[in-house]
C-alpha cells in the first residue's frame, strides 16, 4: 500500500489518486490488521519508503472453552449457596458482579444489591432490575446470606458485615475462580 507516512513528510499531493481508496501509515495498516485477526509477520517501507509492504496470516482461534467451563461450575456454586436460604443480597453493584447476576441468571432469588457508593444507590440493576440499596437496608429488611461480590473490597467488605450486622447472617465471597463460603 502506499506509504502516507511518507507521503505527509515529503508533501507529495500528487501521490493522491483514485486508485488508493484508503492510505495508510505503518500504524494504521498493522492496527486495521490486527483488529481483523491477522498476525503481523513483517512490516517494511520499500521502493524508495513509497510503500508499505506487510506480510500478515490468519491468527488461529482462541479456544474459549475453560470460560464456559467456568461460568457452569461458578452457576452450580451460587445456585448451591442460594437455595439454602429464603432471602439473599449481593453485596457489589459493580461490572463484575452484574455480568455474574446476569450470566448465571440468579437475579429471580436476590431480594436486593447492597452498594456503599451514594450514586448507585436507589436505583436498579441494569438488564435484571434488582434494587440497588444503602449498607443500611441490611437492618431495615435483614437477609439470611450474602454474597459479596466485591473483587479487591470483598474483605473489608466482609469484615464490615461481621462487626456492623446481624452475627446470624451467612457471607459468601465470590473469589477469581470459586464461591468461598465465610
């Protein structure tokens, strides 16, 4: 392809001819290659720097299988852990805790979603409309088990629900990989 690079350097309008639909920089044309699956072998400016030559191949495929593998055990832990209880809340409204809500499909036996952050708060869930609370809620509408979800808060988390909260409720911590029952 033509190198622009080249042509924005020396100012060379006439290099700019209907032939060239798309002009590209190294940049630009390892990026638009990348992005289209394609592994990037060599990159060279030839013929004086008024081309690009590259020489790509298909990347292989990810294989995607242990996410599967783990969305099914984490669905079999939480599903374990929640029907042992009549009322349940998730500590977290964070990214991570509502793509495991929806993805495991839990969110028909949550009462609510307990979130310190003020902003997040007497709202709902986005696509499973669970009621987003204050820490608060815990004592005006007690639950039997939590599980927090909380990535690197969990602890604290925990260690707030321990010292602040009805001693009877149960705390589950989503971790990376598993449920880890309190």
């Amino acid at each position: 392809v033509p190198n622009f690079d080249m042509m924005l350097k020396e100012n060379l309008f006439s290099e700019f001819i209907t032939d060239h639909l798309s002009y590209f920089t190294k940049d630009t044309i390892i990026t638009l290659l990348k992005i289209n699956g394609f592994e990037i072998l060599e990159c060279d400016s030839i013929w004086h720097n008024y081309i690009i030559s590259i020489v790509v191949r298909k990347r292989s495929q990810l294989n995607l299988d242990h996410f599967t593998t783990y969305s099914m055990d984490l669905k079999e832990q939480l599903d374990s852990y929640i029907k042992r209880f009549t009322k349940i809340a998730i500590w977290g409204a964070g990214h991570q805790a509502l793509t495991v809500i929806s993805l495991t499909g839990i969110q028909d036996r949550i009462k609510y979603v307990v979130d310190s952050a003020v902003f997040k708060q007497n709202k709902f869930t986005p696509a499973t409309h669970i009621p987003i609370v204050s820490p608060e809620m815990l004592k005006l509408d007690p639950v039997d088990a939590i599980i927090v979800m909380a990535a690197g808060y969990s602890d604290s988390i925990v260690k707030k629900i321990k010292d602040g909260y009805d001693n009877s409720i149960k705390i589950a911590v989503l971790r990376e990989t598993k449920l880890e029952i309190i």
